[in-house]
C-alpha cells in the first residue's frame, strides 16, 4: 500500500516536471547547454552526442582547412594574405585571411572580423568562411557589393578559433574549456587572471587590441538567429538587458536576419533576431567583451538549426547565408558617421575619442590614420563630440539619413589665459627669473612697437591657419556617404 501511494505521489510531480521541460525553448546553443546558474568557466564533460565519423564525412579536417587557406592566398594574393594569431592548446596556428585591396597596409576604413569554429562541434562557420573567401576572390572585380567591400573595408576571417575542440568532435578545446566561458566578463570576477586564459581566447584579445575591429561576428549552429549584447545580467535573471549602443546592435542584427533566407521569418525570435540576455545570460562571453574593451560590436550568428548538418547541405546553407554575411559587412560602410580628427596646430592626425550625447559608449579613433568609424541608427539627428586630452573638445549635430555621413574634426590645442604665470620652457638664466608674469611683459616701454609686430604675426598666422586646414590629409570618402563636413 506504501509504494502504491509513493508511486501516486510521484506521477503528478513527474507531469508537472516533464510538462515544464516542454514549455522551455529547445534552442539553448548559443555558447552553450542552458544553466540555471552563472555559468562561468568550468570544464566541459564529453557528451555523448558527438558526431559520429560519418556524419564529419564531406567536412574538412584541420590538415584540409590549412590548405584551403594557403591555397586561397597563392590564388588571391592581389587582395589577400594570410597570417597567424597564435596557436591552439594542441599548437595547432590559428591562421586569419584578410581581404583588401591593400591587404596588410593600415589604411582610414573600417575593419570587420568573422570567426568560425568557436565550439569544435560547431564547424560549419568554418566551411562557409572558406567560401566566402573564395566568392570574393571570384567576384570582387564585376560584383557592386563584393567591390565595395574590397575596396572599402579590411575584412579578417577567422575560419577556426577551436581546432582542437573540431578535431575531438567535442564542443570545447583541448582542455575542455568553452572559449566562449573563458573572457573576462562585466558583471562577475571570473577570467580575470591572465594565466589561467586560454591560448585562444589570450589570441583573440592580442588581435582585437591590435587590430581596431569596427564591428564583427562569430558563426554558431544549433539554431537560426541573429544575438546581440548584452549576453549576461547583473541581477542573473533572463530578462531583456540592453546594452547603451542597443538600437544599433538591433540593426546590425536585422541586417544579417532580413538578408538570410528564412532567418527573419523565425516563429521563436520576433524578426530573427534576440538580445543574448532574454534568450538566456551568459558569462565570460566573445561578444559583451568585444564591445566594451574593444569597442567592436559584435553578434553571435546562429546559422544552422543542426549543429552539424550533412556535408551535402553545406551548399544550401551557404547560399542561405552569403548574402548575410556580405550585407553585414557592408553595413560598416554604408551607415553611421565616419571621419578622421586632425590637429590644428600642425595638421596632423590626432588619435581621439568619439563620444554620442545620450550613448554611454565611447569609440576610440585609429592611431596611424585617426579615422573613426562610428555605427548609428539611421534616420536619428546626433550630436557627435571628439575630444582627447590637451586640446579643446569640439561638437557638431549631425542628422543622419539612410547612407552614411563624414565628418572629420580639427581640434585646436588648450591654451593658458591671459593673467596666468606662463613657463617660457627655458631654465638657463643665470637670475633664475624662468617663470614671468604676463602683466609684467606688457609694462615695458618697449612694447608699443613689439605689440605691432605681433599683431603682424598673428594675423599672417591666421592666413597659414587657414591654408592649411583646406590643404589637410585626404582621406578616401567613406563610400555611399554624403561630402565630408569639416567641424
């Protein structure tokens, strides 16, 4: 009678905990198995739904992608190269293909990044970043928007940053981390420590310091859908978090979804699109710290519902995807303020800070070239400000439509008031009499006929001023926008 009753009780919290089980939406791939927890870095167990050997047939090995690599850049090397970024746990190189039309050579244009293959069992980012390669190559000299981006962007691509996880068919690397876990996060302490990164992740951040990304993506599987920041919550909770820059990131995000064949017609993401915390938070992710250490915006792309598709679906999905993958790019061209910030005491660049009035985030200018390429929401009037320390801030308002605006800034140095001690720099008289008031100087005699030269001076100085803030640098005009505006 005992286990009858037992047996009673069991049934009912057996409906309720399968009835649950089916509410929650099954496609938990983003980054990972849904937890309940704050999933930090932990290590990964093997699961038992790895690939099978045939389901890898017809996908290239690590051997074949290195070669696919090194045979685009022999066949493209008029608007590519290939290097390394590092190397995975197991030494294998991460290599990178860049395409430009100057590939290698910094240039005043904006940079975008695609990075496959973050979870090994995750490769088909891989296989398209391949063909997105070898599209352009084929198609950049009569195709409008390959030519664009060609000429206009420096475009990286990442095929593998886990090709240790692939070649163990498992989801994280050789030391069952999830590289997507492994970044230092905003909201808890956890990666914090150098040493115990991992060699990818360590190579990711080495590249986005040195390299200033204006925007990028990473290629996922498991679902089919366009996830922008943020990824986690303060309060751990699944809600919607937005990130100060969130009107943008939905547009990047739409661009990819509404180019995409059937990505935007979604029944479980509204428009094919989601914020990363309202699917489910994360933390230690790719995408939150591109955007707040590196100024880059980035998305997470679901691009297959299967993990691992056929091989034989791979072309489907590619073409599924590439206009996609060309448009988002394209984006980083074709919308936003763009421009470059000069010094007006001697006319050269000057590395600064573009600040949105209303955005709580800052994009920094290049160093070599000082341009600054800033993605907005179009349709929107914004007061954009470029400042960087010993020179005046300066603001203009701009209204930005459909195609994208220029806008280059000269700044002109602080200068000390009239009244305050001044430091004539030099520090070899023998009365020690270095630091003289203004006050003082104007009291000499001597100084009715020295204030005509000076106001001479000046006034010739203007006239140079002037030359030569219409004789500045030339940069190229961002294609698509309007003529640049000097503020």
């Amino acid at each position: 009678m005992n286990k009858k009753m037992n047996l009673l009780s069991f049934c009912p919290l057996s409906l309720i905990l399968i009835t649950i089980f089916c509410l929650i939406n099954p496609a938990f791939s983003r980054g990972g198995e849904y937890t309940f927890d704050i999933p930090g870095r932990r290590l990964l167990d093997d699961y038992p739904d790895k690939p099978s050997i045939d389901l890898t047939r017809g996908y290239m090995s690590n051997a074949d992608l290195e070669n696919a690599i090194m045979a685009f850049g022999e066949r493209c090397s008029n608007i590519s190269r290939v290097y390394s970024i590092g190397r995975s746990v197991n030494g294998f190189p991460l290599w990178v293909i860049e395409i430009s039309d100057n590939p290698g050579r910094e240039e005043p244009e904006p940079a975008f990044k695609f990075i496959g293959n973050v979870h090994g069992d995750e490769p088909v980012g891989r296989e398209l970043l391949i063909r997105l390669a070898n599209w352009l190559c084929d198609n950049h000299v009569t195709d409008p928007l390959a030519k664009l981006i060609v000429k206009n962007v420096h475009l990286h691509l990442l095929p593998s940053m886990n090709p240790d996880g692939y070649a163990l068919r498992k989801r994280g690397n050789a030391k069952n981390v999830d590289l997507n876990r492994d970044f230092p996060d905003q909201f808890f302490a956890m990666n914090d420590l150098e040493d115990i990164r991992q060699p990818e992740t360590k190579a990711i951040m080495r590249w986005s310091q040195r390299i200033q990304f204006t925007a990028s993506a990473s290629l996922h599987g498991g679902a089919l859908v366009a996830n922008y920041p943020w990824d986690g919550t303060q309060n751990k909770k699944r809600e919607y978090y937005a990130s100060p820059d969130d009107e943008a990131f939905r547009l990047l995000a739409s661009v990819y979804s509404h180019s995409h064949y059937n990505m935007s017609m979604s029944k479980d993401f509204p428009g094919g699109i989601t914020n990363g915390a309202a699917w489910y938070p994360i933390y230690g992710g790719m995408q939150d710290w591109n955007y707040i250490h590196a100024g880059c915006f980035e998305l997470t792309l679901e691009i297959s519902d299967n993990k691992w598709p056929n091989a034989t679906e791979l072309s489907t999905i590619w073409e599924y995807n590439r206009m996609s993958m060309l448009n988002v790019v394209a984006t980083t061209v074709k919308t936003g303020v763009h421009g470059r910030i000069f010094s007006s005491d001697t006319g050269r660049p000057l590395p600064a800070s573009i600040k949105i009035k209303g955005i709580n985030q800052t994009v920094n200018a290049g160093r070599l070239f000082a341009d600054y390429h800033r993605l907005l929401l179009p349709g929107v009037k914004y007061q954009v400000t470029a400042s960087t320390p010993g020179y005046k801030s300066k603001t203009t308002t701009i209204f930005l439509e459909e195609e994208a605006t220029t806008a280059d800034f000269i700044l002109e140095p602080e200068t000390t008031n009239v009244g305050q001690i001044l430091d004539t720099g030099c520090h070899c008289s023998g009365n020690n009499r270095n630091r003289l008031e203004v006050g003082d100087i104007l009291a000499h005699p001597q100084m009715e006929v020295s204030l005509v030269v000076v106001v001479a001076l000046a006034f010739i100085l203007l006239l140079y001023r002037r030359k030569l803030c219409f004789s500045l640098p030339k940069h190229r005009q961002i294609a698509g926008s309007k003529r640049p505006t000097v503020v």
